[in-house]
C-alpha cells in the first residue's frame, strides 16, 4: 500500500473531512437562512442563490468521490441524447441498490451542470439530517411519508411549485421506493404475483403512483424521463465509508433517454407503462451480470475542476482558523479547553457517523416490509 493510500485511511484524515464538510455545510445552511427575505421580493434570484450555495455543499461530496476516491462512472448512453443532457429538465428513473448511488447521481448531475439544482423524492425522514437535509428545504426538494393519503396535497404542491424554476433540473424518483434487501424482494414479488406480474430479478416491484403523479404535474416543464440503470463492476458493494478510505470503485450507468410525450397520460396505462419500464431494466441488468457491461457506445465527459476547487476552498478556509486554534490550546491552553476541544473532535466525528449511518442499507427503513404496506 503507498504513502498516499495509507495516509487516505487515517483518523486524521478523516476527522479533517468530516470537519469540513460539517462546518461548511452548515456555514452554507446559515447562509441560505439569510436568504429568506429575499424569496418575497426576488423568487427567482433566491432560488439561484441557494442553487450555487447548494452545489456548495453537493460537490463537495462528488469531489470525494472523484478525486478522494479515485471513483470515475461510466456512461453507457446514446450520443445524441447525450447533447440534450444538461440542456433540458428530466425526470430520472433509477435503481436503489447501491448505498452510494446518490454519490454517483450527484456525478452524473455535475457532468451536465445541473448538480446545484436537482430534486428528488425523498422520504421525509431525511429532510432531519443536518447539512444535507436542512439544505433540500431550500432548494425545493420534494418529501414524502410514503403514504399517500397524507402526502398528495403537498406532493402535488411542490411539483407545481417547479413549474417556474429558473435553472435546468433533474428530478429523481427511485419508484421501487426503498432500497433493495432481500426480504423486500421476496415480498414485493408475492405483490407481483398478486398482481399477475412478471417477477423481477434485480429490481422491487415499482410503485407507480408517485411517478404518474410526477409525469402529469411536470408536463410541460419537463422533456423526457431518463431511464438510468446503475451497477458496479466485480460485483462491488460500495459504501461511503470505503469512499471516504479512498477506496476506488467501478460504477457503470445506461441512460436511455424516453421523451415525455411517449408516457401514457391515463393513470392505469402509465403504471402498465413503468412497469415494462423495470422488466426492461431488470433484463439489462441481467445482460450486465453476464457480460460485465450495457448496451451503447461508452461517453464519460471529463470532470470538471469545480468540485474540487470548491472542496480544496473550504478545507483552507476552515484549516486556518483549526490549526491556529490548535497552536494557542497546545501553547497556552488550560486542561479544561484541551478537553474541550477534545470533546468537540469526539462530536464531530459521532455526528457525521451518524449521518453515514443514514447511507446504510443495513439501517434501511421497514417500508415495503409488511404485505399491506
Ligand atoms: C446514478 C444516478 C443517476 C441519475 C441521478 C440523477 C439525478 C439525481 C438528481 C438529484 C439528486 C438529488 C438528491 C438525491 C440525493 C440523495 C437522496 C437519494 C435518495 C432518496 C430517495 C428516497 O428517499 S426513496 C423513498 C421515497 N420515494 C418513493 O417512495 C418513491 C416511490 N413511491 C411512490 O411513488 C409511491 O407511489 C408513493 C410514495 C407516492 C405513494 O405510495 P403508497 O404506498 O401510499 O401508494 P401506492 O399507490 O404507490 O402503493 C399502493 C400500491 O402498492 C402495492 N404494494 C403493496 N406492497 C407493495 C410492495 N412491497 N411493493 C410494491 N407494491 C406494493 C399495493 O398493492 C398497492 O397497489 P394498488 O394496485 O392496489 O394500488
Ligand atoms: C467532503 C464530503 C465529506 C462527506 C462526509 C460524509 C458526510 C455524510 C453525508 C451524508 C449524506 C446523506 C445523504 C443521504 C442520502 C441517502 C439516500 C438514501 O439512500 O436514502 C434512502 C431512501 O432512499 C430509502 O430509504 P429506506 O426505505 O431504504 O430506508
């Protein structure tokens, strides 16, 4: 193992890490709170605020993916689709395997520009996480409960709500609506059964209502759905502890790109519809497990230096002030400021374990556990 790689795997590394993005992150959601009288007088100019102050905190995230990590996605997609990406507003369907998969969708977003302004559904439990969670509010992200009664109005709300968003966006919906375990699939399969559905391999049985919801509220504003199908490569089980280890990992992603207009309006056809959808992607899926790739010719825009200027930014910027700090309690601190300090290191790095917690498949949530859910 080489200096650098080792050096990648040490505490202090890490506690340097997890201090930055933590008090950048909520050196940002500050920020963005002081944004709010703006949202009556100026809409549009707070909603590209907070998009910068967003990506902000975001890139900062594929720049530990990238450059940390080493980790660079391969993009099956069609070349010509590929000149729409960036340049119109998508709805994007994706596979909920991988605890690191919203890393790479974040990627995927900064490849084509659109990383500070993209959405997704996302249950309402994550809108708690400091940093990442507090910073969604701002940029519009949509939550639910997962139960529908209670969601609609305000589901229906936040999407209407984007009709008029200033910037290219790209909304994400994992309509199998949580991650893939075992036991989910064994269960969401009698579902299939139930329904006279084809059985899934790779995928949950997709829930369809939010995606027809999603589909009629954004038409109009959005082009196409893009049907993205995510796996590593050598069967690799990636985890975000391992990204911040500096461990490389080999994600390939095929797009496809549907335009609106082919999505059935009728509600009963376009849940006919998305479930051909994720037959469709199950067999890629199986093809990949044979033959270790997608279908269509390989295009990975290069990355982009943004991310980790911006990531290199903060860490100088919050170093500074650390290590002078460090200077003053070694020099002429008293007993009781060293424990201080000590027990803020200790908070910083339980908090940021906890929210790597969140990543967790193991920790995943009960929904899709009992047969009436
Ligand atoms: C590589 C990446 C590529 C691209 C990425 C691109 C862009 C990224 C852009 C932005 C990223 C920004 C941030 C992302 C970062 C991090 C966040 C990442 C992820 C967070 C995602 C989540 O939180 S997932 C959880 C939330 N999302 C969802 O739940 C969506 C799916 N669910 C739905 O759509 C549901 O329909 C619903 C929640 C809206 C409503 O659900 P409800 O259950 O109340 O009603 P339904 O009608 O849907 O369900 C009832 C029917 O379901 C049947 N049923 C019962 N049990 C099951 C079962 N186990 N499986 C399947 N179906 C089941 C039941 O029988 C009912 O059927 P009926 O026929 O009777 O209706
Ligand atoms: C420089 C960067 C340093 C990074 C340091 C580490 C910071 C920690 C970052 C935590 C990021 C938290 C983002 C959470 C996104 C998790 C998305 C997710 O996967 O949610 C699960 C739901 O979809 C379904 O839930 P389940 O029903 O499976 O339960």
């Amino acid at each position: 193992m080489g200096l650098v790689q080792w050096l990648k795997g040490t505490f202090l590394c890490h506690l340097i890490i997890c201090y930055g993005f933590l008090v950048s992150g909520l050196l940002v959601n500050l920020l963005q709170i002081c944004t709010l009288p703006l949202w009556p007088i100026n809409k549009q100019l707070a909603r590209r605020i907070n998009c910068k102050l967003g990506y902000s905190i975001t890139s900062q995230s594929v720049a530990l993916l990238e450059w940390w990590s080493g980790t660079e996605v391969t993009f099956y997609t069609d070349p010509e689709n590929c000149q729409l990406y960036g340049k119109e507003n998508a709805i994007v369907v994706l596979n909920h395997n991988f605890e690191i998969d919203f890393l790479c969708g974040w990627t995927f977003c900064d490849r084509f520009g659109v990383l500070g302004a993209s959405k997704c559904l996302a249950k309402k439990e994550l809108s708690y996480l400091p940093v990442i969670g507090w910073m969604w509010y701002f940029l519009e992200m949509v939550f639910i409960k997962r139960k529908w009664e209670e969601d609609e109005r305000s589901f229906v709300q936040s999407l209407q709500n984007l009709r008029d968003y200033p910037k290219k966006f790209w909304f994400l919906l994992h309509c199998e609506g949580t991650r893939f375990t075992e036991e989910k699939h064994r269960i969401s399969m009698e579902v299939a059964e139930k329904k006279g559905l084809p059985k899934l391999k790779h995928h949950l049985l997709p829930r369809t209502k939010g995606f027809w919801v999603a589909v009629q509220n954004l038409r109009g504003t959005v082009a196409a759905v893009y049907c993205c199908t995510l796996n590593f490569r050598n069967n690799e089980t990636p985890t975000l502890l391992g990204v911040i280890n500096g461990k490389k990992y080999h994600p390939d992603l095929y797009i496809r790109r549907i335009p609106l207009e082919s999505v059935p309006e009728d509600e009963a056809e376009c849940s006919v519809w998305l479930h051909k959808l994720y037959q469709e992607k199950d067999q890629f899926q199986e093809d990949y497990s044979q033959t270790g790739c997608f279908p269509g010719p390989v295009i990975t825009p290069p990355r982009g230096p943004w991310a980790l200027i911006n990531w290199l930014g903060w860490t100088c910027l919050l170093l500074y002030p650390l290590c002078l700090l460090l200077v003053q309690l070694v020099n002429y601190g008293s007993i009781l400021t060293i424990l201080a300090t000590v027990a803020f290191c200790s908070a910083v790095s339980v908090g940021v374990r906890w929210m790597i917690g969140q990543t967790e498949i193991k920790r995943s949530s009960s929904y899709g556990v009992p047969l009436n859910n």
